[in-house]
C-alpha cells in the first residue's frame, strides 16, 4: 500500500497588504520565488514582480 501525504489544511491566501505599486505602471506587484536563469543570467531567489509589465526587482 502507498502511503498518503498527510496535509493540514493549508490555504494560500495572497497577502495584499505587502503588495506595492510597480513603479513602472503602478499596477500591484507580487512576491515570487525564481529559480536561477542561465541564459538570461538572472540569479534565483525571491523577487517582486509586476503581472503588467516586465518588471521584477530581487528582494
């Protein structure tokens, strides 16, 4: 028998109250986490990005 995972209940809720205006096109920003890019030698780690734009800054 395989065994099963036992979860608590975990709900990811965003947390809106960090979020900060892009200072680019001041829509709301959020925390991600990035692995290492190679090709475009971007460091991993964790970063602010803006779902409008391109921007993204390493925290």
């Amino acid at each position: 028998m395989a065994k099963i995972a036992k979860t608590g209940d975990r709900n990811k809720v965003m947390d809106t109250q960090q979020s900060t205006a892009c200072p680019k096109c001041s829509k709301p920003t959020r925390i991600v986490k990035r692995v290492k890019d190679r090709e475009r030698n971007i460091p991993g780690g964790v970063y602010i990005s803006c779902s409008a734009c391109e921007f993204f800054e390493k925290l």
